[in-house]
C-alpha cells in the first residue's frame, strides 16, 4: 500500500493505530458474542450493525481495562524484577 494513499492515512491516525494495537484482539473475541446477545434481545436491521459495533468495542475496552493490561504489567514487572543468583551448597568430595 502507498503510504500517501488515503486507506495508509486513515489507518495512521493515532487514534485508529491505537485501537488497532490494543483492542483489535478483544474485538474479534466479542464481536460474535455481542451481535448474538443483541439478536436475541431483538436488536435487528438498521440497528443491529451500529449496536453491534459500539457494543463489542465496549466489550474490548473493558477487557482490555481489567484483563489484558493488568496481564502485560504483570510480566513486564516479573521480567524487570532483579533475580537473586542461587548459591548451591558446597559439597565435600566423596572419597
């Protein structure tokens, strides 16, 4: 794609790049989810798409909020945490 283009323009604005980093992933998982609980709440035509989408970026939000980024600064924390090296107990040889 050329980066002049207008799809490479609109997918750089910095609110589209962020959504598509951090809530693409709980977008896909909730999309289905949220359409089928809407369709059976009797949310359909004209309604269905725009709820379904509003819903299910909802739905990522707060997944995104309480589940994934608790999980990422979990480990990132782990990974920065100084280890202490193990000393292992000297052992006499056998003779």
């Amino acid at each position: 794609m050329c980066p002049q283009s207008w799809p490479s323009r609109l997918l750089s604005v910095p609110a589209l790049a962020w959504v598509g980093r951090n809530l693409s992933y709980g977008m896909s998982l909730w999309h289905h989810p949220v359409v089928r609980l809407l369709s059976d709440l009797g949310v359909d035509g004209d309604w269905l798409l725009p709820a379904g989408v509003t819903a299910a970026v909802a739905a990522a939000l707060v997944s995104y909020v309480l589940v994934e980024r608790p999980l990422l600064r979990r480990d990132r924390f782990r990974r920065l945490r100084v280890r202490r090296p193990v000393v292992a107990a000297a052992r006499s040889p056998v003779a």
